[in-house]
C-alpha cells in the first residue's frame, strides 16, 4: 500500500516543471489521430499533441451543465452487460499504475478525502436512450496529479471488476468534468449503477462509462484490446 498524501495545490512548481519538460523544445507536431484529439481539447487551432503536463496547464472548456429541477431520476436505465459485482467498499482498492511516477492503490477513504466535484449533465447510451443525471465524485485529472504520469502517457486504460475494460484518451481522462463517481443524484451510487467507482463525463458516449472500476492504467501506447464494445465494433472515441 502505497503511503497517501492529499495534494496542496493542484500542481506544484516542481510537478509542473517535470510534467513541462517537453515544451522548452516547442510543441512538435505529430501525425497520428489528430483530428479527435484537437476537437477533444476544443480547438483546431490548438497544438497537434498536447500531453499530460499542456493539458493540466491549459484547461479544457467545460460543457454546460443542467440545473438540478433537470434531474430525471426515473431516465437512466440500468445497462449491465453480464452480472452485477458486489463490491465490498472497505476491502476495495482502487490500483492506478502504468507509466506514473507513483503508482497507487486508494481506498474508498482516501478517495473521498479528495475534494467532491458535483455535475448535472446527460448521458447518452448508443441503444436509443438519455437521461439528465447528477453525478457526485472525485475528479480523475486531481487522481492523475497523485500518481504523476510520465509525459509520453497519451491514453488510460480502465478495468472494470465485471471484466469490462475501456481506453480514452488523456485530453478526456483531464477533462474538467470527467469523474471517478460515487454518487449518483445527491445518493451514494448503487451497485447496479457501478459502487463503489464509475465513470462519468459529459463528453462520452454511455458505453465509455465504465462501471466497477478498480485499474486504472496509464500509456503511450494502444493495444489491440481497446474495450469491451470497441472491439465488437463500436467506435473508439465515442464523443458526444
Ligand atoms: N463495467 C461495465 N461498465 C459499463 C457497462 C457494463 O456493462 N459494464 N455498460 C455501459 C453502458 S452501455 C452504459 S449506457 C452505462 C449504463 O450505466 P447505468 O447502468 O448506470 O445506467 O454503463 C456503461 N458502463
Ligand atoms: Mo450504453
């Protein structure tokens, strides 16, 4: 178990000039999958390939949010693949490994130390349904801040304790309003809607929400395993 320390600041200066150290050679334009990862950081005029430390300088603009008269309790249907894990949340521990300076297993405790961010905002699933949902939980950009992530890291993979697994790309993975859950509209989240950790962003399809979560690990590189749905067909990035 690794020892925990709350974070002061988001970033210290001694953090921002590790995660910096590429940018004193400019921003080198790069020619793979440039197209989704400038919309994911809201521009096209912005620098091919933004890394880890550029894009926790630079923050990415937030999509609007609901107001809570919006919330429709009844909207979000429950949409589980195979079973429904029963996790204990004292046992759990959630693993952040990969490329990071600090890899890290939390406990539930140590994640709810971490300052709660509140969203209202909708989820799309592909097979035809949306609801307006609040989702209460920790940010994964402040969780990524623990663990340092070595500069090359450019996607996280996200494995799921129903052995679903997913991959985004890092601009999401740092997006403002991309949390780790663990509740949902003002209620401690369900095991059907993933307890005790799920993805939820505003900026991802239904399918890119992992539930269950318990890995997360961070790379420079794709395998041919990409997620669940993915590798079944459904598309990689799966924006909104
Ligand atoms: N681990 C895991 N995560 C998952 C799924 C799943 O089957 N297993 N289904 C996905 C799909 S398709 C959707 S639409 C949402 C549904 O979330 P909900 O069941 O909380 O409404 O979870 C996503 N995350
Ligand atoms: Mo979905």
């Amino acid at each position: 178990m690794e020892k925990f320390t709350a974070p002061r600041h988001l970033l210290t200066r001694r953090r921002l000039l590790q995660l910096s150290g590429m940018s004193s050679m400019g921003l080198l334009l790069s020619s793979c999958g440039t197209q989704l990862l400038s919309e994911s950081v809201g521009s096209l005029t912005e620098p091919l390939n933004l890394k880890v430390g550029e894009l926790l300088l630079k923050p990415q603009t937030p999509v609007p949010e609901f107001p809570l008269s919006a919330i429709q309790p009844q909207a979000l249907l429950i949409n589980t693949y195979d079973f429904t894990p029963q996790i204990d949340p004292v046992k759990f521990r959630l693993v952040i490994d990969g490329e990071v300076n600090q890899p890290m297993q939390l406990s539930m405790a140590d994640i709810q130390k971490l300052p709660l961010t509140s969203m209202v905002i909708r989820h799309v699933c592909v097979e035809g349904w949306a609801a307006i949902v609040q989702w209460g939980g920790v940010r994964l950009q402040d969780l990524l801040n623990l663990v340092q992530p070595k500069s090359q890291v450019r996607y996280a993979y996200f494995q799921s304790a129903d052995n679903y697994y997913e991959s985004w790309d890092i601009a999401s993975v740092l997006h403002p309003q991309t949390l780790l859950a663990y509740q949902k509209n003002g209620q401690p989240l369900s095991a059907d809607n993933g307890a005790p950790l799920r993805l939820a962003a505003p900026i991802k399809l239904g399918y890119k929400q992992s539930k269950w979560v318990t890995r997360i690990t961070l790379t420079s590189n794709l395998s041919s395993k990409k997620g669940y749905w993915i590798d079944q067909g459904y598309e990689w990035f799966g924006g909104i």
